[in-house]
C-alpha cells in the first residue's frame, strides 16, 4: 500500500513539474511571435492575453511544484506592463533553467508506423477539424500544426502539445492525451522534416 502511494505521489508530482516546465516554455513562445514583425496586430492582441493569463495561474505551478517564491512572476508582470520583452525573457530563463521540462520520452520517440498510424488517427479526430483550416480573424488562432512544426523546436511544440490541449469547453481543465499520443503527434507531425 505504502509503494502505490509513494508512486501516485511521484506521478502527480512529475505531472506537475511537465505542466510547469511546458507552460514556461509555451509563454516563451508567445513573446517570440509577439514580438515577430510578420504577426498580425489582432493575434499579437491575443498572445498580451494569452501571456497575461499564463501569468496569473503561474504563482499555483510553481507553488505545486515546491517553489513558493513568486517575485519572478511579480517582475514578469512589470515586464509585461513596461513593454520589457528583454527583461520578461531574462527572467523568464531563470524560471526555465530552474524547471525544465523532462521530454526525454517524447523526444526519443521514433517514428514507428504504429506511432504515425495512432497520430494520424488523433489528429483526424481531434485536431483536424480546428487546425487545418485556422480562422485566422480571431485573436489566436488554432493554426496548422504541420506548419507549427517548421516554426519552432521540438521542446516547444511538444509543450503546445502538453498544455494548449486543455483549457477549453471541450476539454475542461485535463489534456485527454496520453505521453504515447503526445508522441504519436510529435512524430507524425514532424514526419516531413
């Protein structure tokens, strides 16, 4: 009894460092395409919220995760605030270095065709419909993943994968998604690379 305990709380307790570690690196890759000249206005409008929310459910990640110090999300703020892109991702970076995200399963995931099979298969499913065709008129769009792909590293597009699956009306707060369909997408997502 004693040792299902012990790896219950290693398992919440590693789910929690991957949520902090992906949402970190998530709202690093909003600043980057806020501040790309090719992002337009209304979706830059929709990254400032995106980043702001991050910000406001980053003090619990990090309590969860044994860090009770949230002056770094008080300086985030100010940044945010002061238009201070340079001085967010510096302190961003600290908070980055000190939890990083473990993606030693997923990005040794190799391609099998069992894994491509199962990735395309959820991405007809439950991403298709969504991200192959993006209504770009929105403050953020659910672009095409493939396209995502091309756009950034595989630690950031995997951590989209960990945290931009939640949230909504049809997922409520828990990525539905397995490690092995987290996998199984980065794989058949990055396929023609």
């Amino acid at each position: 009894m004693l040792l299902c305990t012990v790896a219950a709380a290693h398992a919440d307790n590693s789910r929690t460092a991957q949520r902090l570690g992906a949402a970190l690196l998530v709202i690093k890759g909003d600043v980057r395409f806020l501040e790309d000249s090719q992002t337009l206005s209304l979706h830059k409008q929709g990254l400032r919220s995106r980043i702001k929310g991050s910000l406001s459910v980053l003090p619990l990640l990090l309590r969860e995760n044994g860090n009770k110090q949230t002056e770094n999300v008080s300086l985030l703020r100010e940044a945010v605030r002061d238009d201070d892109w340079t001085g967010f991702i510096k302190t961003l970076d600290k908070l980055i270095a000190r939890h990083p995200l473990d993606l030693f399963a997923l990005r040794t995931a190799q391609p099998t065709p069992n894994r491509l099979k199962r990735g395309q298969a959820i991405h007809e499913e439950a991403c298709a419909g969504c991200h192959d065709t993006p209504d770009l008129d929105t403050p953020l769009p659910a672009r095409n993943l493939f396209e995502q792909t091309k756009m950034m590293t595989r630690g950031e597009f995997t951590a989209r994968l960990i945290n931009g699956v939640r949230g909504d009306r049809v997922t409520s707060l828990a990525n539905p998604l397995s490690v092995e369909d987290i996998a199984s997408l980065v794989v058949y997502y990055r396929l023609d690379q």
